[in-house]
C-alpha cells in the first residue's frame, strides 16, 4: 500500500477534485480510487510511507481518550473514523506498539467521521463518547474496528458491553443527548486546524503523518524518541 493510499478521503460523494483531472462524478472518482488501492496492493513499495510534517504545541491535539499509561511520555494520536479500514489498520499497530511499550507509549483516540463517505461513522463516534462515559471506550473499539465489516448487523450497546455489562439505559440516553456530538465536534475542529483531508491523521509526538503509519516506521520513531527522550 502506498503512502497515498494508506488514507481515506475526506469530502462528498457527489464530487471531488483531483489535480488536472476536473470535477468528477461519483461512480468515475470511485472506478479511479478503486483502480488506485488494486495498483497498490498488488505493487507494494517497499519502506513507503505517509506524508509527514512538524506540528509545534502538539501537545495542544493529544488529548481526548487516552490508553496506555497516562504517565507515558511517548504519545501517538490519531483522528479516526470507525468505518475507515486504513483507520483500523493503524489502530491495531498503534495497540501493539502500546503493548510493546507499556510504561513509554500511549494512544489518544479522537472521533474525525467522515460521514459523507461512511454512514455509520457518526453513529460509532457518538456510542464510542457513551462507551467512555461508562469507562469501556477503549473496549468498545477494540470490538469495533473488531467488526467492522458488519457494524451494520450490530447494536453499540452490544459492541460497548462486550468485556461486561453496561448501563444500557443510560448509554441509549447518552446516544440521545449532545454531549457526545459536542465532543465530537471538538475533535473535529482540532483536526481541521492541523489540516486534515483525510483519516487517519497521525500524531506521533510532533511528527504528523496524512495516512497510516506502517508498523516498522512507528517502531522506528517510537525507539528514535525513546533515545533521545521527550
């Protein structure tokens, strides 16, 4: 997979620009993204990886749900979309490398649905803000990027509850009220300012990256930062 296509899209169905190539209608802008994923699935370039740049005051965007140690110095954050595979893919390497550093990294999650694209990302974003309200948002997805290809067979409630009972009657009012869409709206914004186009959008540490990162690149920066200390 290739640096530029480790990333979901952001805008309409309708129509979308592409460089020289002019307003496209839908069903040729999805024939050309699909004819781009199969060409890079079938010629990986070794060692590639996403766009990156320097973000300051980073520490400014890595806030929100945080797993791993809350001590940990090393912070990875990522706007995600619980619908968006690339989204996924990043979200268990990012677990791991958690897991592999238990005292030195953690993951701070942000809600970034691209709805246009993905008709239940909202819907997952507002039942994950429920889920962490009751302290599962770590649980919940883990078993919806788990399932995410038949999220529309399931009910959050049932994703939420899957490490032990939840108070169903509050997440469903949770689901109701704005709180959760406020959030949302926060996270947002925050990834806006940093000039998202598409998800995920990746922090580590300073470092931005406009796709997923593969897993021997963040082993790489994550070992670099543990060098040279943060």
């Amino acid at each position: 997979m290739t640096a530029r296509t480790a990333t979901t899209w952001r805008g309409g169905l309708g129509k979308v620009v592409l460089g020289g190539l002019g307003w496209l209608p839908a069903i040729l802008l999805a024939s050309l993204m699909a004819a781009m994923i199969i060409k890079a699935r079938t010629r990986p370039q070794a060692g590639a990886g996403p766009p990156h740049s320097i973000v300051s005051g980073w520490r400014a965007y890595a806030t929100g749900h945080r797993i791993g140690d809350p001590r940990a110095d090393i912070v990875i954050t990522v706007f995600t979309d619980f619908q968006c595979p690339f989204c996924k893919r990043f979200y268990q390497t990012a677990r791991q490398a958690v897991a592999a550093h238990p005292t030195r990294v953690a993951l701070v999650v942000r809600n970034y649905p691209l709805s246009a694209l993905h008709p239940l990302a909202m819907d997952g974003a507002i039942a994950a803000e429920c889920a962490a309200e009751q302290g599962r948002f770590a649980d919940f997805v883990d078993a919806a990027y788990a399932a995410q290809d038949s999220l529309q067979q399931k009910s959050w409630a049932a994703l939420a509850s899957r490490s032990g009972p939840i108070d169903t009657v509050g997440f469903r009012l949770c689901q109701a009220s704005p709180r959760p869409r406020e959030r949302i709206a926060g996270d947002v914004r925050a990834g806006d300012a940093l000039g998202i186009v598409g998800t995920p959008l990746v922090l580590v540490g300073e470092e931005k990256f406009a796709g997923a990162v593969p897993p021997e690149q963040l082993d790489s920066l994550i070992r670099r930062l543990m060098t040279r200390g943060q």
